[in-house]
C-alpha cells in the first residue's frame, strides 16, 4: 500500500441502521456470519473487486483494501433505529429473506441488537404502525433525541467512528422548497418550528448523523439530503453524505443495459419497466404518495443516458409531445413474492431504416440479497472517505445508487451510466490509495 493522507482505520466501526427490516437484518446477519467463515459476501464490491493500479509495466490489478485502508468486517459493530420493537434476530425470521439454518448460528449476536425507538411520523409513511417511536416530539427534539442516541450508542459500544445508514421504508414525496430546502439557517428554523410539512423525519436522521460525525447514507428515494442546506452542513461538518436509493434490480439492469443501446446507435421507441414485491418496502409504495418519491427515482435512470437532444433520430420520438422515447415505471404490491422482487422490462427498440425491434428483460431477484453487499460497499466506502477528508456530496458512490446525488442548482447532470459510474468509483479510490486517477470518462 502506498503512503497516502487517509488515516488508519482504527478501533470499531459502528453501523448505525435506520430501520431493521429485510435489507438490514440480511446485510448485518451477512456480515456476522462471513466474519464467522460461514458465508461469503458475494455481491460486495469491497470484498471482491480487484482493479489495476499504475499504468504499463507498472500495472497491478489489487483488491480494496490493498489500495486504500478500509475497515475490517471483524471491527463492525451494529446498531439501529425501528418502529417495530422486535430484536434484529426476530425480524430476520419474520422477514423470511434467509433461512433459518443461515441466521441460527449467529442468533446470539443479532439478539443483542435491539432498535432504539424511532423518530417516526405516520403521515410520511401511513402503511406502518410500529409502536417503538420517540412520541411527543418536535423535529428539532428529534434531532437532539437522535444525536443522543448516537453518542449512546458510540460511548457503550466503544466505537472510534460510526456510520448512519437509511434502509427505511421510502417517505412520502417531498418537493424541494427554497424558502426551507436551500439555507441551513432556513432548515434549521424549520426544524425548531416544528415544521412536518417540509422536514421529513429522515431529515431529522441525516442532520444528526452529520452534526455528530458520522457520515449519511441514504437507501431509499426521499428527498432527505438532496437539498443544498443538507449540502451545506455537510461541508460545514466536513462530513461525506451519499444518495439516493439502493440500486438493485432493475434499475441497476437499466444502467447497465441502456449504454449499449446507445453505444450501437439503436433507436428506442419506448421502455416500459414494471415490478411485483410483496415486502414491508411494496406495502408502503402501495400508497401513491409513497410511490411517486420512487417513481422520480426510477424515471432519472434512463433520460441522462439516451437524450434526445444528443441523438434525436434514435431518441426524439415516443410520448405524445413526440420529443422522447415513451418511458413509464410501475410496481405493483403483490404478498405472496414477499421479498422475492420481479422485474419485467419490455424495451421498444429499432434499427436500420427503422424497423421495429424487441427486448424483453425478466429479472427474478431477491431485493435484499442485492441491497445488503451494497450497504456493505456504501458503509466502508463512506468511512474511508471520511478519513480521506472527503466530505459533502461523494459522486464515486453513484454506482451503488438508483437516482445519484448532484448539484442541480448548477445545472450538474447525474451521471447514470454504470460503467461511467464504475470509473468514477475506481478513479476515487486510486486517489485516496495515492496512485493516479488515471481513467478518463468520456
């Protein structure tokens, strides 16, 4: 490993989960029995991925953890927030994600985790009705009850640094407001009005994660950190915050897909994409105010990829104002799948002199088997980032996630394509490893 400026990852690493549902409980339940050699992290990038450093007759291709410092799977220690009150081993089984000869050996461990009350307002999710929440609070008392916990939580468990990681249900759909939204002073008097409209308890998660040192990572499509005051305080506390939503299924499908329709120069007429979940996260999207937060997610994917305005031939026709391919994202709440996701794309394409083309794409996948190794990745990677000094907005992460942060204030477009995603993640990490950043993106 070269000399680099990112220091050590010393002592314990503490995971801070909001929520402790089907995602949590499969990725810390992962972790613990992988540190235990009785199950592998596959899927996790941070574990598996090896990529070159140094050009030529210098080239090495090397794991992570070889280029920069990352912290162990054996100095995790986890903790969570939820407002069902039973134990991390409980909701594994309830969440009938693993079975139960995969959680038993390391029953002992996830019984010792048990969720702090949450900071919880039904109206942001009116699908769940746990009674394990802070009741009678104002938002800044959350903040405060929030950053208590969080100092709890380091002091009792020993922890030299902590990360905060949303894997919660999806919100109701915030609209960014720049009377609330774009100062920290106007988020801040926000909070301390009490204002529910505008401050997502989410919100109230990420201010004090960030205020207490620990990085955000936000799982799910809210609006949460996304907003130029969250941006501020994150520059403010020197402290690395990554969003939005985990890129599972088929959105990571999408991300990777699309680049070769529009490397091969194919038209695209329209792409519809559609799901069935029957878990806690298709309950609560079952309501629309819910699903339209996703849906914003999901519909970016695609249009920062083929743009019409790049290639109108093969892009600029489509939706009844006939300036883009037609696009249109559903899912669909369905109990017997469970956590057993399936995707359907049905893709529109066409090609010399016009002629109509099909692509049908069914990915039957397990949501929380492809969120976990992400929360690892995202969880180490944001850690090292902040001991690199990285802070605010952390782009590199963009690979793990649906609809990637970015300064729209500036006009910043997201980058969506995955393999310029994958570049951008490689690029990061040379730099922190002290090698050159030496891919271009083009």
């Amino acid at each position: 490993m070269k000399q680099t400026n990112v220091s050590p990852a010393q002592g314990k690493l503490g995971i801070l989960v909001v929520g402790c549902g089907a995602v949590s409980t499969t990725f810390m339940t992962g972790v613990l029995m992988a540190r235990k050699g009785l199950a592998k992290p596959v899927g996790s990038m941070t574990q598996y991925d090896k990529m070159r450093v140094g050009r030529g007759a210098d080239a090495r291709y090397l794991h992570y953890s070889d280029i920069v410092p990352l912290a162990s799977l054996n100095d995790i220690v986890f903790g969570c927030w939820d407002v069902y009150p039973q134990n991390a081993y409980q909701a594994a089984m309830y969440a009938e994600v693993l079975k139960e000869k995969d959680i038993n050996p390391v029953r002992d461990e996830l019984e010792q985790i048990v969720p702090m009350p949450a900071a919880f307002d039904k109206n942001y999710a009116k699908r769940l009705g746990g009674d394990n929440v802070k009741t009678g609070l104002t938002r800044w008392q959350m903040v405060e009850a929030l950053r208590k916990d969080i100092r709890d939580f380091k002091a009792q468990k020993g922890c030299s640094r902590v990360v905060v990681l949303w894997a919660a249900s999806t919100e109701i759909y915030v609209p960014i407001n720049e009377q609330v939204h774009y100062q920290l002073a106007d988020l801040e008097a926000a909070m301390k009005a009490d204002d529910r409209e505008h401050i997502a308890p989410s919100m109230c998660y990420a201010y004090a994660a960030l205020t207490e040192g620990a990085p955000f990572i936000m799982g799910a499509p809210n609006t949460t950190v996304d907003i130029p005051a969250m941006w501020q305080l994150a520059e403010k506390t020197k402290m690395p915050i990554a969003g939005k939503d985990f890129k599972t299924g088929q959105t990571l499908v999408k991300s990777g897909f699309a680049p070769i329709i529009g490397t091969r120069c194919l038209g695209l007429s329209g792409w519809f994409s559609t799901n069935i979940l029957g878990n806690r996260d298709g309950l609560v999207l079952d309501e629309p105010a819910n699903f339209r937060t996703k849906e914003v997610s999901k519909l970016s994917t695609l249009e920062t990829i083929l743009k019409p305005d790049v290639q109108p031939d093969l892009y600029g026709h489509g939706n009844d104002e006939d300036t883009q391919y037609y696009h249109k994202v559903r899912i669909n709440y369905y109990p017997p799948r469970n956590d057993n996701k399936e995707g359907w794309d049905n893709i529109d394409i066409f090609g010399w002199m016009g002629y109509p083309m099909q692509i049908k794409i069914n990915f039957l996948c397990r949501d929380s088997i492809l969120a976990a190794p992400l929360c690892l990745d995202l969880c180490l990677l944001s850690d090292l980032a902040a001991r690199a000094g990285r802070f605010g907005i952390q782009r590199f992460l963009s690979f793990f996630l649906k609809s990637p942060m970015h300064d729209y204030t500036q006009g910043e477009e997201a980058v969506n394509n995955l393999y310029q995603q994958y570049t951008m993640l490689k690029n990061a990490i040379r730099e922190m490893g002290g090698y050159e950043p030496d891919e271009e993106i083009d």
